[in-house]
C-alpha cells in the first residue's frame, strides 16, 4: 500500500489517532502512533486488551485526524498486525519513538517489555489532502 505524499505529510505531523481492534466486542482507543515505511507503529503494553485482541485477531484499523468545520484532514487505513518485540525494527521503532515523545522518555522500556503493534494497510482512504 502506498501513500502519496500529502498522506504521508500529514501522518508525519500528527501523534495521536484512534486505533480500533476486534475481540468479543470491538474496541477503540486513542493512541501514540509513527508512521513509518508506510506503516503505522503503535506502543502497547501485553495486558492491554489491545494486545489480547490482535493476539486473537490481527485485523485493525487506525483514524488519524483533525477536525474543522469546513476543513476536516483524515487518513483511515485498514490491515494486519505484526507484533514486534526486539531485533534491529524494535530499536528503529523504539529510538523513534523516544526522540518523538517525552512519556517514552520519561518511562523508558527494552525489548520483551512491551511490543509496537506494526499496522500494515491492505486499504486507506483519506479526505481533505
């Protein structure tokens, strides 16, 4: 799946988005996220419902953006999760993931302590770009 890149722009600029995945009921959460190789990188601890459902079912979709009336910018994408808890994408990801945002440094983790949630798309939509 490719991004064109007003999309990629875009994703590059925001850091927050909902992500949905599916158990026995559907779940929605706000999340810390970075767009990367036209992927979506997610930090989730392994308690989380979150983790327990794409354990289950790798299918999930992320909503990335801001509303304005008159002006409203998304990007939807759809896809499978890969779970990635070390090796040489963690530490990409990871030192990523620090130098973007404070509350990863201020509670830093290593590898098989918590893993990124890797959304690959098989679809996208966007509006507004």
């Amino acid at each position: 799946m490719n991004f064109s890149p007003k999309e990629k722009a875009f994703l590059q600029s925001i850091e927050e988005a909902r992500f949905a995945t599916v158990g026995n009921m559907p779940h929605v959460k706000p999340v810390s996220f970075i767009f990367e190789d036209d992927s979506f990188y997610i930090a989730t601890d392994y308690k989380t419902r979150t983790y327990k459902n794409v354990k289950d079912n790798p299918k999930a979709a992320i909503s990335v953006d801001i509303y304005k009336i008159g002006g409203h910018k998304a990007v939807l994408a759809q896809g499978e999760i890969k779970i990635i808890e070390e090796g040489p994408e963690f530490a990409k990801i990871y030192a990523k993931f620090f130098e973007k945002f404070e509350w990863v440094r201020r509670d830093p983790w290593k590898e098989k302590e918590a893993p990124f949630l890797k959304l690959v798309p098989k679809t996208k939509t966007s509006w507004g770009l």
